[in-house]
C-alpha cells in the first residue's frame, strides 16, 4: 500500500500536508431527503475521524462553523473547520524531517518507511485532501421499496493563517470600478 502513495505524495507538499489546518465543506446534491442524511452520515464520519486524530491517534479540534439541518436529521450543508493544534498529525507546527527514521538493519531508511512515517505525521488538510469531490451512494431508504440514487458534494481546503491572508492578494493588485447605468422609465438596466 505505501509504494502506491509514494508518487502521490510529493515531498515539496510535505509542509502543507503535515501543518495544514483542514475546511471542509459538505453539501447534500441530487436525491432530496435521502441525500440529506447521507451528507449527515458523512459529517458524521468525518467528525469521528477527526477526534480519532487521523492515523496520528491524537484527537483533532473540531469547529462546526456553519450547518443547516433538515427535519428528518440531514444535513443539507455543512462547514467545518479541523485543526491539528489540539495534538494529532504533527501538531500544526510543520513535518520532523526523515533524519530520524532507520530501517531495521541502520541503513538508510527504505522508501516504504519514509512514506509510513510522512502518513503517521499528516495534518488535517494532508490527511482529507483526497476526500474531495462528488461521494455517490445507492441504497433502498427504511420507507420505500426501490432503489434510491444521492449524491453528496465535499470541498477541502487548507487552512490559511492569518498572518498569511493579508499578502493572498495585495491591494495594489486590485482595482476596483464603481459604474451606474440608467434607462428610460427609472429601470436602472
């Protein structure tokens, strides 16, 4: 399993994988009410991964920052933000360096340890990144006799700092035009 993660796991990324805080974004598509719950279920999931530390086995902070429920107990959208400052990954303060890893016979490490150690130190946003996209699920609800088709959207982001939002984009790159129109009538088009 870990030489099929070694490609994806690019060792330029390792900073962002290992101290990146996580926000994800889930939201109920097509299938009504019972893809509602299926996005609950999913939160739901996450939410338990979260507190379980990912593979680091330290509980991650978890921040509901917006939900909007339904009356059978969906979940029609949802944001949350997880943070690694609470312990697990490597605690939000960047990666430990493979210096420290030896193979069993003292030898430089084998790529297979390098990658279980990068794994055990994943931040939240390293640790989610792939969960993004479209989640399918095709079950018979309690209530009905066919087959029901829902889907459910998920968004991960890393986290930015503070400190770091301010030079995201520079005031001098923006400019900003304030124009009106007017047309016959007052219809303002």
């Amino acid at each position: 399993m870990y030489k099929s993660l070694i490609p994806v796991l690019n060792p330029d990324d390792v900073d962002e994988l290992t101290s990146s805080d996580a926000v994800i974004d889930i939201r109920a598509g097509t299938g009504g009410d019972e893809a509602c719950l299926f996005a609950g279920e999913i939160m739901a999931g996450y939410e338990s991964i979260a507190k379980a530390g990912g593979d680091g086995g330290k509980s991650w902070d978890i921040e509901v920052l917006s939900i909007s429920k339904t009356d059978l107990g969906g979940v029609k959208e949802a944001s949350l933000a997880i943070s690694s400052r609470g312990g697990g990954g490597s605690g939000g303060y960047g990666f430990e360096s493979f210096d420290n890893v030896s193979s069993d016979d003292g030898d430089t490490p084998s790529e297979e340890e390098m990658a279980e150690k990068l794994l055990q130190q994943l931040g939240p946003y390293g640790f989610f990144q792939y969960e993004s996209g479209v989640h399918r699920v095709q079950r018979v609800p309690v209530n009905d006799n066919k087959l029901q088709t829902s889907a459910v959207s998920v968004a991960v982001l890393p986290s930015i700092p503070e400190n770091q939002v301010a030079n995201a984009l520079p005031p001098t790159e923006l400019k900003i035009d304030t124009m009106r129109a007017s047309g016959a009538g007052g219809q303002h088009v």
